[in-house]
C-alpha cells in the first residue's frame, strides 16, 4: 500500500510518461489495491478536473487498448492540489490531504515523493517538505 505524490503533475513528463507507467503496472498486477496518487501543481484545478484530465491522457498515451474496468479503478485514485511551491502553507495542506488518503486508501503513511518539475526545483520541495515533516529520516 501507498501514495505516490508527484510535484509537477499537470506536465509533459507526467501525461507522457507517468500515468501510462501506472496504469500498465496495475494492468499486470504490480500495483496493490490500496494505491493512490496525489498530484501537485501551480494551477488551480479540483481533483475532478484533473481525473478528467488525467483520464484525457491516458486515452491519449497509453498504448493498446484500455480496460474500462481498470481505468475506473485508476481514475478514482489521483487526487489534486494546486499552489506555490515555495509557500510553507501549501505544505501544511500537503499533510492534511496525505493523512486524510491514507485513510481512505488505507495506505498507512507508505508514501513517495516523484519530483516531475525541473531539477532547479528539487531541493527547494524537498527541504520545505522535511519543514513541515512530511519525511523521514533514516538512521543507520
């Protein structure tokens, strides 16, 4: 079980590449029930604009056929929040939306960070996100 967060998830790398990943990882069964994606982007948008979205280009990228059955089940995962990056209240809001798919998902707090934004943007995210704690630290 897990969330997969994605900084950037309205982008070109994400329409091309990650959600057509996902979707064939689930398709051959690599991928557990209890998943799901929470994306994070500059625009405003509400999740159901972006499972729209996200539903447009898996139509539009995934190759093959696509089974209504598991686009149904994928389409019910992604969630959305849109802000600045640099703000330390859009980080706030990270953790409640985390909790609160971890949840409903049953997830367990198992969750990654993927960084689809340019490399400039990588340290900036990840030391706001140790801020408001939502890492880990490992030891040892």
């Amino acid at each position: 079980a897990c969330t997969m967060a994605i900084f950037g998830a309205t982008g070109d790398l994400t329409k091309h590449k990650l959600y057509p990943a996902l979707y064939n990882l689930k398709r051959e069964k690599y991928l557990p029930e209890n998943f799901a994606v929470i994306g994070f982007g500059r625009q405003a948008m509400t999740t159901k604009e972006f499972r729209d979205k996200v539903c447009r280009d898996m139509r539009e990228f995934v190759q093959g056929e696509i089974d209504e059955d598991l686009r149904d089940w994928f389409i019910a995962r992604p969630y959305y929040d849109g802000g600045d990056f640099g703000d330390p209240l859009f980080y706030e809001n990270i953790g409640r939306e985390l909790a609160e798919i971890d949840e409903r998902h049953a997830t367990n707090g198992n969750r990654f960070f993927y960084m689809a934004t340019p490399p400039a943007l990588f340290a900036p995210i990840s030391r706001k996100l140790a801020e408001a704690d939502l890492t880990i630290e490992e030891n040892g």
